[in-house]
C-alpha cells in the first residue's frame, strides 16, 4: 500500500492512473462536439465533462492528502538539473490539477451559470459578474490545453527514462509485475 524507496505504493500509483484517465477523458470530451459545451445539445457532454472534472479534483485532494503521510521513493541518482526538472514539472501539475477544476467552477457560477451534474444542478454560490467569469472560463480552456501539453512532456520524460536511461523511474510508478 505505502510506497517503498524505490517504488510508488499500491495507492500512490492507483491515485495516479486514476487521475491520468479522469483528466485525458475529461479533456477528450471536451473537445467532442462542433456546437459550445453551453449548448443545449452538448448538454450531455458538459454534465459528464463536469463530473469527470470534479472528480479529477476529489480524487487530486486526496491523492495529496495521502502524499502528506506517504512520502515519494528515494530520488534516483540523476544530475541536480534533471532532478530539478522532474520536480518543478510536478508541481506545475498538481498546480493545474487544481486550478483547472476551480477556474471551471469559479467561471460558471460568475456567469451566472450553475454547475451541470449527470442528474442534478448546483446553483450558483456566488454573486453574478458575467465579463469575469467568461474571462475565468477563457483561462480555464487556456489551462485545460495547457495541462495536456505539460503532462505529454512528463510522459516523454518517463519513457525517456525507462528506454534511454534505462534507469528506474519508470518503473517506480509501474506494478511491481513490470519490475520482474
Ligand atoms: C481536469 C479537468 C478538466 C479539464 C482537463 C478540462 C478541460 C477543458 C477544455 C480544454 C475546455 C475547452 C474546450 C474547447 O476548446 O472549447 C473546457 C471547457 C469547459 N469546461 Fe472544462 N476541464 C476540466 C474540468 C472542468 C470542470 C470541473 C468543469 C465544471 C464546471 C468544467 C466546465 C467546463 C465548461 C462549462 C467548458 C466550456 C467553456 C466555454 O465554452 O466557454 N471543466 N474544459
Ligand atoms: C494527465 C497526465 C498525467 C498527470 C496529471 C501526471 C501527474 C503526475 C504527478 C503529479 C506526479 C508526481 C507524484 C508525486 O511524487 O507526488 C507524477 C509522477 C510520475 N508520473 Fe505522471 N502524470 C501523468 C501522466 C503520466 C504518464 C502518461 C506517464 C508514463 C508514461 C507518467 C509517469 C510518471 C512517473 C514514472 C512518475 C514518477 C516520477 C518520479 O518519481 O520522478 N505520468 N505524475
């Protein structure tokens, strides 16, 4: 369950496959339609968009949570810069784990929009102010494509690993199946 020095624990590794899924199915279908997610024909797409969202930032909350008493494995011998790297770019990704579902609920309800569940609606919480809120769903798209971007380079930078390092990177987010 907890992670080891050289590899990611059982829940470490689902938190992340998990969450690797939510957000590629939730940027998939986001791009799924010609007409706006506000459309009245998209309305099914946007519900499934918005929970998918949703649930990428539950399962980010405890994902982090869990991060907090489980720490990462031991950093595998690499130059400082590289280690550096890895770092920031998992930061910027917990960053926009966040963010893209907050900007999301912050920029509907602004525009006075409720949140679009599968089988219910959330009203909004807060006051109307509708310039705000298309400019926060502008950064919500802007983000939405941006985390696509940093995670394809994450990826690389894991295969990278694996193939030409031949090091154990990759495997330390892989079941313990693939280290046999
Ligand atoms: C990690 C989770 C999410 C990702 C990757 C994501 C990604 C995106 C992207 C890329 C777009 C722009 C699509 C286009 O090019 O037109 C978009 C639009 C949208 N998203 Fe998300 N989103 C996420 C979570 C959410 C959540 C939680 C909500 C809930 C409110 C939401 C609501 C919307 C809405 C309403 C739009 C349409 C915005 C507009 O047309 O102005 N998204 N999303
Ligand atoms: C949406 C896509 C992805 C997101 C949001 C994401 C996010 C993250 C985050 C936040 C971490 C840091 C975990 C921690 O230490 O707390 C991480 C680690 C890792 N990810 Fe991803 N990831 C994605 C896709 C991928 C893919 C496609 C691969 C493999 C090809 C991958 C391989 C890894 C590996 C090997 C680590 C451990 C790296 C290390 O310990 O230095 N990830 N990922």
């Amino acid at each position: 369950m907890r992670s080891t020095s050289s590899r990611y624990g059982a829940a470490a590794q689902a938190f992340h496959w998990l969450t690797v899924m939510l957000v590629l199915a939730a940027y998939v279908l986001s791009k799924g339609d010609q007409d706006s997610l506000y459309s009245a024909a998209a309305d099914g797409l946007r519900r499934i968009h918005e929970a998918l969202g949703v649930l990428v930032f539950i399962v980010v909350v405890l994902q982090l949570l869990w991060r907090l008493i489980d720490s990462a494995p031991a950093k595998q011998p690499m130059p400082r810069w590289m280690a550096a790297a890895a770092k920031l770019v998992h930061f910027a990704l917990y960053a926009l784990l966040i963010a893209i579902p907050a900007t999301a609920v912050l920029g509907t309800w602004l525009e006075g929009i409720p949140l679009t569940l599968p089988g219910f609606d959330i009203a909004p919480q807060i006051a109307k102010a509708h310039g705000l809120g298309q400019l926060i769903m502008e950064i919500h798209t802007t983000l939405g494509d941006a985390i696509l971007w940093v995670a394809g380079v994450h990826a690389a930078a894991a295969l990278f690993h694996h193939f030409y390092l031949r090091d154990e990177v990759f495997q330390s987010m892989a079941s313990g199946r693939m280290n046999d």
